[in-house]
C-alpha cells in the first residue's frame, strides 16, 4: 500500500510557495540576502527582516522580477516584541540574522556576550513564538535555523557565537518535537566558513587574536580543519535552506544538516 504522504513519481516536486509567507531574518545581506531571494523565487511573499534599511531597499529592488515578493521590515532583533509581532502569520520562518566577536573569555566584554545571545537565540525564539499559532492552526509550518558547524563544534575566542549557536541546537530540536503533531518541522542548516561580510570581518579580528598575518588566517585558521579548502556560497546555503521547505523533507525534523566540507568529519 502506497503511503499517503508518499511523493508521486520518481523524482521530489520542485519547491513551489505560492501564497505562502516567508520571513528571513538578517535578510539585507549574506545568507539571509540568498535566502530570501531563493524563497522569493519560489513563489513566497517574503517578509525581510533587518536592521540596514538600505540593504533591504536594494533586496527588495533586485527581486522584483521573481515569482514572489520581498517585503523589507527594518527591525532590530534586540527588540524582542517587536520581532516577536513581525513574525505572526508567517508560514516559513528562518532564523538567520548573527553577530561575531573574536576575543578570548578573559578579555570577551559581557555586553557584547548578551547582545549575541539575544539576537541570536532569544530573538529566534520570540520569533517562533510568533509564527507558531498561525502554523499550528493551519496544520503546516516550516522552521530553519541558520546554525552553524559552531552549533556542533567549538572554536577558542568564540564564547558567544559558540554558546547561541549551540543553545540554537536545542531550541530547534525542542520545537520539532513540539511541531511534530502540528505539521510543523524544525531544523538547523549548519555550514562552515561562508563567503560573507561576517567572515570577512573575522580576518582581521583572527589575525589580532592568533597573531598571524590576514592572508594566512583563511588557510591555517579558517579552513584548516576542512576537507574542502574553499568558502562555501551564501546561495549554496539558500538551496538546503529551501530543501528543508519542500515536500521531500516533509519527514525531515530536529536534524542539522550539515554543510562543512568535511569539518566535523575529522
């Protein structure tokens, strides 16, 4: 007997989000740009979510050709009701927006510490907090969480990225236990080094902190554990993203899927 949830034929339905609503956060660039643009492309109306308003002006610009839309909302993910509100009635939630400081714990400054943690695991919490009433009450909801091989992995001068990343692990594993019933999965997307400002800023900051010149910190700091000695593509990271959105990860919850280049395989 053929399951009812079974996919037809030999190969997965292409992504299709016609009429649904899509909110990415940390969207004006980046992951969240790539993100936003590839649900956009698939037919979702996307509530983009950042505190650069002129990031998501030119987002907003650059998609619209596609088949759905870009919605900027300047927000900053430290006011947690009003992410929180932003996220009511969405369909597919990604929590993506991050912040990074590289400083060993004696020297690492405590309000930067909080302000990770908040941006970076009370926001995505407050925000699925929103979106959840709507998903349950309509029996369907999408939830991926922009971790990272830090959220399975640590790295010396990284305490608050580490620590949001790895309490993000358990966030979304507690609500695709949560969602299971409701039609509702949860999961993590996790690459390693990706090609953004974020990495990019990082250079100079690994630099101070290993003692070692910029051009060697991509090679000996950044990619030295992974097996693939290259940057991974925000739009590499967007595909897994809408994968986990799409009939064929219907089955797929509380997981991390995990784009390294071979990291953690060590």
């Amino acid at each position: 007997m053929t399951s009812p949830s079974a996919l037809p034929g030999p190969q997965a339905a292409a992504l299709d989000l016609g009429g649904r609503t899509a909110l990415v956060t940390g969207a004006a660039g980046g992951i969240g740009r790539a993100c936003a643009l590839r649900l956009a492309a698939a037919g979702a109306r996307v509530r983009a979510v950042d505190r650069d308003a002129a990031g998501l002006a030119e987002l907003a610009g650059h998609a619209g050709d596609l088949a759905g839309t870009v919605e900027p909302h300047v927000l900053d993910l430290t006011d947690l009701d009003a992410a929180e509100f932003v996220a009511a009635g969405t369909d597919v939630l990604v929590n993506n927006a991050g912040l990074q400081l590289v400083r060993p714990l004696e020297d690492f400054p405590p309000d930067v510490f909080h302000t990770v943690l908040t941006v970076m695991l009370e926001a995505p919490f407050r925000l699925i907090r929103g979106a959840l009433p709507h998903m349950y009450g309509q029996g369907w909801g999408r939830i991926v969480n922009v971790s990272s091989v830090h959220g399975l992995r640590a790295s010396p001068y990284k305490a608050a990225y580490v620590a949001a990343k790895h309490g993000l692990e358990g966030l979304s594993k507690t609500a695709a236990l949560e969602g299971a019933a409701h039609g509702v999965t949860s999961n993590c997307v996790n690459p390693g080094y990706v090609r953004t400002p974020l990495v990019e800023k990082q250079l100079t900051d690994q630099s101070r902190a290993h003692g070692l010149p910029e051009d060697r910190v991509l090679t000996d700091v950044l990619l030295r554990d992974s097996a693939v000695k290259r940057l991974i593509e925000p739009e590499e990271v967007a595909e897994a993203v809408a994968y986990l959105c799409g009939p064929q990860a219907s089955f797929m919850t509380g997981a991390s899927l995990v784009l390294d280049g071979g990291w953690t395989a060590h």
